[in-house]
C-alpha cells in the first residue's frame, strides 16, 4: 500500500514542480493568512476558508487551478517546520532525479556524416534565401540552409517547408535526432522525420 504523503511533503513537492523555493513558497501560504490572496512568481495563493483548526488554500496558475488542500494551523506557525526540510524524501529526490537526467548532447566539430540520433544546442547565425525544388518524388518542396554554430563549430542544418519559419537569425535552439550527412563534401544536419527543432530563448548566451 502506497504510503501519503505528509503535508510538508506535498507542499514542497509542489513547491519544485512549479520552480519556486520551497521556503518562499511556505511564506506565501503565511501571508496568504492574513492578505487573503497573494502572488508567489507565476502563482496565485488563495485563503478560500479558515477553520479553527485549518486553513484551505486554492492555487492557480494563470486562470488554471493546480491545487486545493487544507494546512492544519499550527504547520504554518510552527517555525521548525520549514518545507526545505523535506527536500529529501524519496518522492522528490526522484522527482529531481528525473527532472535533471539530460539527454546526451553532441558538439558540432564531433559530426560525422552518417551519424544519426544527434542532440544538440545552436545558435542561429544565418539564414539562407529559400530555394524552390523537387524531391525525389516530383513533389515541389521549399529548402533553406540555415547556419548553426556551438563553441566547437559551425554546420548547415537543412530546414523544408513549415519548418523555415520556426528560426530567425540569433535563435538559440535545441536540436533533438537529427541525422547527419554530407553534400558535396559539405557537413549538414536534417531533422527527417523523427527531428525537433524547439527555439529555447534567443536571449540566451551560447
């Protein structure tokens, strides 16, 4: 049988799940006593009823209810118990485990052609004119060379149709399975059928 969770647990397992310091987070819930509602980074605390011995709590994200649940009184106002004591419980330990296996990353002078399952981080620093062709199966089809580059080097990753769109010049991106091959003795990367191309936050530093 599945053991509960304590109420420190919970609260500082969702204190983690929404990237806020447990211990902010429990001084939200003590001001949100008193002022009834407060904002705590992108969420919102709600004092929806205060019993006598308990008090319930609503938590929302945007305009999105993630939690409700009731804190007996005397949790918040007993000092020693702060959330960041629970930190090493078996249920966040692997929650954080999880949350911080990464998944192996290539360097762009390591790319041979052939290699496939590629993962990599880039910065977008060109972005060619896009060319009309023909596939292989007489279907028309747009094509841009985009020029990425990493600490390591620079390759031109292949971009067709809906995907040209997705990057503009100075993007950072992550690149998840790609395949890497060579064209006229050129090394390039495509994204096939199975690649993602996810725009992380052009204000990122490489």
């Amino acid at each position: 049988m599945r053991q509960k969770r304590s109420i420190g647990e919970y609260l500082a397992f969702l204190a983690i799940k929404n990237d806020i310091s447990p211990d902010k987070f429990q001084n939200a819930l003590r001001k949100a006593e008193n002022k009834k509602i407060v904002q705590c980074d992108h969420l919102t605390i709600q004092l929806r009823t205060k019993l006598r011995d308990k008090s319930i709590f609503l938590v929302k994200k945007d305009s999105q209810v993630i939690a409700q649940f009731p804190v007996a009184n005397n949790f918040l106002l007993d000092r020693n118990n702060q959330l960041s004591n629970f930190m090493e419980t078996t249920s966040i330990r692997k929650y954080l485990a999880k949350k911080n296996k990464t998944t192996p990353s290539n360097n762009i002078k390591d790319l041979r052609p052939g290699m496939t399952k590629v993962n990599l981080k880039a910065k977008v620093l060109e972005i060619a004119e896009p060319k009309r062709v023909v596939t292989r199966y007489g279907n028309n089809a747009n094509i841009v060379k985009v020029l990425i580059g990493d600490k390591t080097g620079t390759i031109k990753l292949c971009l067709w149709n809906e995907q040209i769109d997705s990057v503009n010049k100075g993007d950072i991106v992550q690149i998840e399975n790609a395949q890497a091959s060579a064209f006229r003795g050129e090394r390039q990367l495509s994204l096939g059928k199975k690649g993602t191309l996810t725009t992380i936050n052009n204000s990122d530093k490489m």
